[in-house]
C-alpha cells in the first residue's frame, strides 16, 4: 500500500512542474512581447545637429516649391496628410513650424527629410507608423528637395 500513496504523488509532481514550466514561459513570452512592442525613444542619441545635413543641402540645391506641390498632388499626399484637420497624419498646415522645434536638434528641412525617407525614426505624438518606408527609394534627392521645400512653404496654425 506504501507504494500505492507514492504514485499518487508523481503525477501531482508532473502537473505542478508543468505548471510551474506554463508559468516561467508565460512570463518570458509577455517580457519579450512588451520590449518589442514598445517603440524607441523619440529622442536617439544618434541624432546630431549634422544628421542629414549633406543630404538636405543636396536636396535643396535647387529645389522649387511648385515641382513640391506637384509631387505631393502625384503621390496623393493630402489624403493622410490633409490641409486643416490631420487625422491619419499630421496636417500640412503648419508643418513648417511644427517641423523646426519636433526632433531637437535636427532643423526643419532635417526633420521633413528624415520623415520622408525613414517615417519609423520619429513618430509624432498621437499617429501611427502609417507613412508609406519606401519614399527614399521611390524619389531621387531632387524630389524629395523639390517635397521639403513646399513643405517649407506652407504656414499656418494648426496643432497636428
């Protein structure tokens, strides 16, 4: 009868250290889920008031704002980023203003460049990663000059 009792015991053994296993996974998979789920910081240390700075001047060199303006009608821009109200992305008016104090310590024309050409290194608050990645590949330097410089251009108050 002794060994009877003894191996009632092993299968609580087994179903505790399962658990116990079931416990130590679900704990590791929500740790890992949450780092990376969880965006960077918006502030990278990698980031230089000379990030970008050979790019932008090259950009711009001749840069026009209505060839910018075209651009952003071709690739149908003001659907997310509509002149007013941004609701999907921040709004095109203002974005001058809003585009020189958003990513310290890069300028302006940095910070539009930067947005165009990797959309992920900064978010602005309350918008989601829904800028299309591949804008660096699609548009040549003078394009994305001939963008920033329309976006430059436009003024205005909107908190977007």
């Amino acid at each position: 009868m002794a060994d009877s009792g003894s191996t009632g015991q092993h299968p609580r053994i087994a179903v505790s250290f399962t658990l116990a296993l079931l416990i130590v996974f679900t704990i590791v998979f929500a740790v890992a889920f949450v780092v990376t789920s969880t965006p960077e910081s918006s502030t990278s240390s990698s980031i230089v008031a000379q990030s970008y700075a050979t790019e932008v001047a090259a950009a711009l060199s001749d840069a026009s704002v209505s060839e910018g303006e075209t651009l952003i009608e071709a690739f149908q821009c003001s659907i997310c980023h509509v002149m007013g109200e941004g609701r999907v992305a921040p709004s095109f008016t203002g974005m001058a203003d809003r585009a020189e104090t958003r990513r310290q310590p890069l300028s302006a024309a940095q910070y539009l460049y930067e947005s165009i050409v990797s959309p992920s290194a900064f978010l602005a608050e309350g918008y989601a990663n829904a800028m299309p990645a591949n804008f660096g590949d699609r548009l040549t330097q003078a394009e994305i000059g001939h963008i920033i410089a329309y976006l430059l251009s436009i003024s205005g108050s909107v908190s977007h």
